[in-house]
C-alpha cells in the first residue's frame, strides 16, 4: 500500500472534462492529480487491513487473536499518516515532496513489520508490497519505482531470515513473491508510462484545443463587429437617400412656385415706378432668392456623394457645412467662431464626404451646448509623429462634455449619450475619415467645460 499521496480538494471540479498536459504544467498540480488515484488505493489497503485482522479469523485458518493488537496498532499508526497526509493533499500541498525515497522506506518498513507480527513470510500483508509498488509507478518516475522495488525486496529477504530458517514452502514462495515483484514493477512501469504518455498527448491537444477554440472566438468577434459596422453604415446610407429622395421632392415642389413667384415680382418691378414700392418688391425678391439659394444647398447635400477625390480648399468645405448647420434649429442663440490658418492650400481629398464629416460634429456640437455658448472651428497645419505634414482640424463647444465612461465607445455603431439619437453620427464620422478621407478623427477632450474634437488629414497636393 501507499502512504503519501493527497487527495484532491473537496471543491476543486471534476477533472472528467478538462484534461491538463503532465508534464507541460506545474508539476505540484501533476502530483495532486496522480494522488488523486492513488489515495483511494491507500484507503483501500488500509480498510482490507483492518477487516483481515480483525474478522479474518472468522473465514480463514489463520490465528491472529494473540497479536490482534499489535496489528491494529501499526495500522492506526498507518492511518494516522495517511490521516496528516489527506489534509495537507486538501490544501494544495504533497507531504515530504522532496524526500520521496524516504516514503518508499517507510512503506518497506510498515509492510515488513505488519507481516513480521502476522504470519510472516506467507502473510497475506505481503500483498502489500505489489500496491507499494503500483502506486509508487503511479506517482513517480521509472527510476524511483525500481528504487522501491530494491527496498521492498530487501525488506522482504529481511523478513525471511528475521522468521527463522524457512521451509522448503516457504523458500519457494519467498523467491516466487521476487520473481512477482520485479515483473509487476516492469508491466506496471510500462503500463503508466504509456498512461502517462496518453495524458500528456491528450493534454498537449486539449491546449491546443483551447487556444484555437480562444482565436475562434477573436475571430468571431472580429466578424461580428464588422457586420455591424457595415449594417450601420447601410442604415446611414439608406436615411441619406430616403433624405435625398425628401429633398429632392420638396425641391421640385417649391421651386416651380417660386419661379413664377419670381417672375411675377419682375414683371411688377419693372411697371411700377413708385420707388417705395420697388424697394419693397426688391426685398421680396432677395428673400425668394434665399428660399431658391436654401434648397439648393439642401438638394446639394443630399445628393449621392462624389468618392473622387481632387483638390479641395478645406476652409470652403468647412464654410459649406457651417451654411448647411445654419438651418439647423439648434444653431438658434449659439455662436460659431472660425479660426483659420492663413497659409493654408488645398489639399487632395474627397469634397463631399469631408463636409459631411465637419457637419456632423458642428450638429453635435450645437446639440451640446446651450443658448449664448460658443462653437469654434479651427484648422492648423501641424507636424506628425513620422515628420510629415498634415492638416488638423478642431472643432470645440463649450457644452457640457461627454461622460468618462464612455468615452471609450462613442465611436461604436448604435452607442449615443442623446436621448433620441440613433448612435451612428461619430461612428459615420470615423469611417469616412479613415476609409474616404485617408485620415483620422479623435476626441481630445471632454469635460464639464466643453469638448474637443480633432480630424487629421494628409497634405497631399
């Protein structure tokens, strides 16, 4: 039998699901798992034990009544041990770790002496030694066992001559006990290596299990987020063109008035020559000019975007988007200061998506602030980290910030801090920046006093 291997602890789960490489993790964690087995045979040993020498008598010839009680005290000194080395096998830890010779000693010893005080060199204790020998197989490595083998077979030729010349029986059943011995540690060394093999085989594989199960998961999440980029930015497109659509019919339906509207107010013009009079039908006239200038900005706007790229003046795109903001109801009561570079050129880039960028963050913008606030747009030209020239454009409210805790999603598809915003306007804004724009947009800053935001495009000419 065994007398060190802890068990593992009550609470850990079962490892029938998960099994770990031997030899490629900690190897307390290997040692805990082998005793795992082979406290139970320890346990076994000991209760055969006591059954034997305590009711064996009732259903074998043997006669123990005289040394029952020596026999119950090795064994309670067995169970003792065995009693220490479970609860330290609870807290995580194998007794005598580093001295593991001096366990198969003390098995040499204890299995001896138990069949010393029994019946000696035929004693069913001797038994014991193959189930020393299995567990030891078990727990620890080829070379080891055959040390146990070695201490175990001098332990038992010790019994021999301590039992007094031996019968011609008994000699024959102390060398075939030998003979047992060596084989059974052969065929069980090569049983567990192979065991031992497999789990490490099975371990090696489940990692690899695990780790391509964990870049299925990255990928899939990966392909997710790609998914709902892309159904956002078809949500986006589909309200620009319905938008479009919207614009377009308004367009028609009001521009056809307002011409003969015009019209009308010319043909007056020119008959009246009252001058009061055509002063007053001039400035009818310059406001139907401004309803004719308005739709055709809006029917401008929601016209499918030119993706090509060419030479843009960057303040004129700016200064589109801000005339376009301007019909916002929100625009009411702000004030919206520009700040530009002077030795700013033009630069090579998509019109039309890069008012649509400054659009939305001048609309945000507004939507942040309050009546009396300012909005100030700002270009630069500026050095990146590469050394390379490119363009920063800054546009900063005095609004009431957006909150720390998300300001790590506010570019995420359906994320908004509005309480009837749709969550696209940033996430649109970073995509046409990176993708159309060949550049970037980030949020600087954003506190209680206001929030910055800043897009980076290359100077190229």
């Amino acid at each position: 039998m065994s007398f060190a291997g802890p068990q593992p602890s009550p609470g850990s789960p079962p490892s029938t699901v998960t099994v770990m490489p031997y030899s490629a993790t900690d190897p307390l964690a290997r040692d805990l798992r082998a005793e795992f087995i082979t406290v139970r045979i320890r346990w076994f040993g000991l209760a055969v034990g006591y059954l034997l020498v305590n009711i064996g008598d009732v259903i074998s010839a043997a006669d123990r009544g005289s040394k029952q009680f020596e026999l119950n005290a090795i064994l309670t000194l067995g169970a003792v041990y065995a009693i220490i080395d479970t609860l330290r096998s609870w807290k995580g830890k194998v007794l005598l770790a580093e001295f593991r010779i001096l366990i198969s000693l003390m098995e040499a010893l204890f299995i001896g002496v138990l069949c010393y005080f029994d019946e000696g060199v035929t004693s069913p204790f001797r038994f014991y030694y193959f189930l020393s020998l299995l567990v030891c197989a078990i727990r620890h490595t080829p070379t080891l066992t055959f040390a146990t083998l070695g201490l175990h077979a001098l332990s038992y030729t010790l019994l021999c001559l301590l039992a007094g010349k031996p019968g011609s029986q008994d000699a024959v059943q102390m060398l075939l006990t030998l003979i047992f011995m060596g084989w059974a540690t052969w065929a069980i060394i090569a049983l567990t290596g192979l065991l031992k093999s497999a789990g490490e085989r099975l371990g090696i594989l489940n990692a690899e299990l695990r780790e391509n199960q964990s870049h299925l998961e990255q990928r899939i999440r990966a392909r997710t987020k790609d998914l709902q980029e892309s159904q956002a930015l078809l949500v986006q497109q589909e309200k620009q063109a319905a938008f479009g659509l919207l614009a377009a019919g308004i367009a028609h339906e009001v521009g056809n008035p307002l011409a003969s509207i015009s019209s009308i107010v010319q043909m007056l013009q020119r008959r009246i020559t009252d001058e009061y009079t055509n002063e007053r039908l001039g400035m009818v006239l310059g406001q139907l000019h401004r309803i004719h200038r308005t739709l055709q900005e809006l029917v401008g706007f929601s016209r499918p975007a030119n993706q090509q790229a060419a030479l843009v003046d960057v303040h004129a795109a700016i200064n589109d988007a801000l005339n376009i903001a301007k019909y916002y109801k929100r625009w009411k009561g702000k004030k919206v200061k520009t700040v530009y570079a002077a030795e700013m050129q033009a630069i090579r880039t998509v019109y039309d998506q890069l008012v649509q960028v400054v659009l939305n963050l001048v609309l945000n913008a507004l939507d942040a602030t309050e009546e009396g606030a300012a909005i100030t747009v700002t270009t630069n030209i500026e050095q990146s980290e590469s050394g390379e020239s490119i363009v920063a454009i800054s546009i900063a409210d005095e609004g009431h910030g957006i909150p720390q805790e998300a300001h790590a999603q506010i570019f995420e598809p359906y994320f908004t801090t509005k309480a009837t915003g749709t969550g696209l306007g940033l996430f649109v804004c970073r995509q046409l920046a990176q993708q159309e724009l060949k550049g970037s947009i980030e949020l600087v800053r954003s506190d209680s006093f206001g929030t910055e935001f800043r897009i980076w495009l290359p100077l190229i000419r």
